[in-house]
C-alpha cells in the first residue's frame, strides 16, 4: 500500500497523462468519447499484459480479457451509441481497478504506482467525457429551436399554403 505522498503524486500523474489524451482529442478535433473509447479498450489491455507476469498467469490473462470484453463492449457501444457508455466505462473502471488491482488478489502483479495513475486517469477521463457530452448537449438545445422555426418559415411560404 502506498502513504498518501505517493498516491497523490501516482494519481497526479494520471491526472496528466488524461490532460494529454484531452489535448489530443481537442487538437485533432474528433470526437472526445471517440478517442476515449479507444483509451478505454488500450488502458484494459495493459492488464493483461502485467497478468503475464502473475504466478498463475492463465487463469490471470482469462480474468483480464474478461474485463477486456466487458470494457471493450462499452467502448464499442459509445462508439455507435451514446457516449455515456464511454463515461460509465471509465469510472466503473476506475472502481474496478480499485477493488481488484489495489486491494484485491491482482495486487500481486500490477504495481500500486501504475495502479493509482491509472485511476486518476480514469476518473479525469470519465469527467472530461461527462462534461463534452453535456456541453454538446446544452449547446444542441437553442439550436433546435432554431431549427423548427426555419422549418415552420418555410412551410408558410409553400405554394397552396392557407393564408
């Protein structure tokens, strides 16, 4: 277990690695829950590959792409669907790195540092997702008014239209 120094500057480190992945998405201009889907899926496949290194390292490799299918399957559904799935990925993934990686019987192949940064880094990224979303949503709203009302403008304007 680390004090709590060490923790703050591991989940700082996060912190700045998800500060990098949000300069990228704004500096290539795609979508935030895009890239962070793909995040999602790269961050659960790090597992496994520290599960090479475990005692057991079979059954460890088989929990891990469990976590992999079940990550990578929310990933994919925010990427055809609803970027909520994305944001919900990272932060149960965050629980989940908690639970099994820092306290539970992964600690014993997956580094406390790595395992701290990599809940700081998914606790920001659930964040940034959360807030892009509604930002994009709030923003939608008056122009779909907009919208409605240029419909109903031009459908005044129709031929045969009842004055």
């Amino acid at each position: 277990m680390l004090d709590t120094v060490e923790i703050s500057l591991f989940a700082g480190l996060g912190v700045l690695f998800a500060i990098g992945l949000i300069v990228l998405a704004r500096w290539s201009k795609t979508r935030p829950a895009l890239l962070a889907a793909y995040a999602l899926i790269a961050v659960s496949f790090l597992y496994v590959g520290l599960a090479f290194g475990a005692e057991h390292s079979g059954t460890w490799i088989g929990f891990e792409m469990t976590a992999v299918a079940f990550f990578g399957t929310l990933a994919g559904m925010s990427i055809v669907g609803s970027p909520w799935f994305v944001a919900a990925g990272f932060a149960l993934h965050a629980g989940w790195t908690l639970y099994e990686h820092y306290l539970g019987a992964g600690r014993d192949f997956a580094p406390a540092p790595f395992v701290v940064a990599n809940m700081g880094f998914d606790v920001v990224a659930a964040l940034y997702v959360t807030f892009m979303t509604l930002k994009d949503k709030f923003a939608k709203e008056p122009g779909a008014d907009q919208t409605e009302r240029t419909l109903a403008a031009r459908s005044q304007n129709r031929k045969g239209a009842a004055k």
